[in-house]
C-alpha cells in the first residue's frame, strides 16, 4: 500500500511532501495497530487501523518516519481538536 500525491500546484514553504510520518496510538490484543498517518507535517494527520503485517509493509511502502507525541506537540485540549475513537469509544 503506498500512498501517492499529486502535486498540481505549488506547497506553502517547510512543507516536504516526500515525508512521511507513523505516530503509533494503539497496539490491539487482536492484532491491529491504531497510528496517525501524516503527510509533509505531523499536525495534519489522518487516524488509520491495520493488521499488524500490513501495518509493518505500509510503513516500509511509504519510508515513513516514526514519530512521538513530543515531536508532535498536539494541545489536545485545544478547541476543536477530537480523535474519532474518543467520540466512538472505539479503544480496544
């Protein structure tokens, strides 16, 4: 699975689209891994679930850069900012 941009016009500066960051939220008893997948910067990411294995070649596919919250330094009390599973209760 490798993830592909089209780049028709032109990126704000800093913005790397080539870089791609992994930050693991979750590791499920049945296999899944919960993780944030961004693209060119860690703030603007997109939550994603995957078996372990696919997970594993998802990474290796896009040459993704793992991540920690540090480096993201997300203020999740901020207004606005919510994770799907915090509204699904979808944590195990």
């Amino acid at each position: 699975i490798t993830m592909q941009l089209s780049n028709s016009g032109q990126f704000p500066a800093g913005f790397d689209p080539e870089q791609r960051y992994v930050l693991i939220r979750n590791e499920r008893k049945n296999g899944l891994v919960e993780f944030d997948y961004s693209i060119g910067e860690p703030e603007v990411f997109v939550e994603m679930i995957l078996p372990r294995s696919a997970f594993e070649e998802f990474c290796r596919d896009n040459e993704v850069k793992f991540i920690t919250e540090e480096d993201v330094n997300q203020d999740a009390s901020a207004e606005g900012v919510w994770r799907l599973s915090q509204v699904t209760g979808a944590n195990s």
